[in-house]
C-alpha cells in the first residue's frame, strides 16, 4: 500500500480536497485511513434521509473513513461538539476545516475502484476491479 499523509488547513472544504487530492495523484483504489482535527460548518446525511443536515459552531473529528473514487467518495465521519456530544454520517460537500485536518490516505494496490447503480436501493454501490499499478 501507498500512503499519504497531508494537511488541510483553515476554510478548505474536507471533501471537495479529499477527492481532489485523489485525482491530482492519480489514484485508483484511495480509502482514508485516519483524520484529525476540526471543523466550523459541518454537513452530513444521515441513512435514510434524502436532504443533508448542517450545521455550524467548532467540531472535533473524531473518525473519518470510506472510499474514495473520483469524482465521488462515499465517506463517513463521526465528530464531538464542545460538550462532547457525537454526531456522524455520510460526509458531504460543504464541511468547512477550523484549524486543521490531518489526513492519512492508503491506495490499495492491484485493484481499481468504480461506481455502479444497484438497482436493489438505486444507489451506486463500489466496484472492485482487479489493476496493475
């Protein structure tokens, strides 16, 4: 496994630069393996619900994992407000970075990630296909 480890600092959006990051690098088969740090506007939606809920005040990351295949992830994050309080969900587009975002990425090797629909729910579910690096 390939890794890379890397910072986001005050503004950036957590999503949008994580697959961003991903297609700079070209990679093919990217999961997060940790992040830390924090957020001032948080956007997630929860199974099952169609709209995102967002909200904004200081978040503390507390886990972040998933897939990512560009130009789309499917990721998770879990985050404590300042009284400890935890909310998590399906990471989305709009989640602001406070003071930091450490960030560890692997690219799994021999295997290329894509999307395809499932029509049991009608989402589109990870494909592993079998790559050379």
């Amino acid at each position: 496994m390939r890794t890379f480890v890397f910072r986001l600092t005050p503004g950036q959006d957590l999503k949008r630069e994580l697959i961003a990051f991903a297609e700079r690098h070209s990679l093919v088969a990217p999961v997060v393996i940790t992040c830390v740090g924090s957020l001032q506007r948080l956007c997630v939606r929860f199974a099952g619900v169609a709209e995102a809920v967002v909200r904004t005040g200081r978040f503390e990351i507390v886990s972040l994992v998933g897939c990512i295949d560009p130009p789309r992830g499917h990721l998770h994050i879990a985050v404590a407000d300042a009284t400890g309080a935890m909310i998590g969900g399906h990471l989305m587009d709009g989640c602001e970075v406070y003071t930091t975002a450490e960030v560890v990425i692997g690219e799994l090797p021999g295997v290329r990630f894509r999307r395809e629909l499932d029509e049991t729910y009608g989402y589109r579910e990870l494909v592993v296909e079998p790559h050379d690096w």
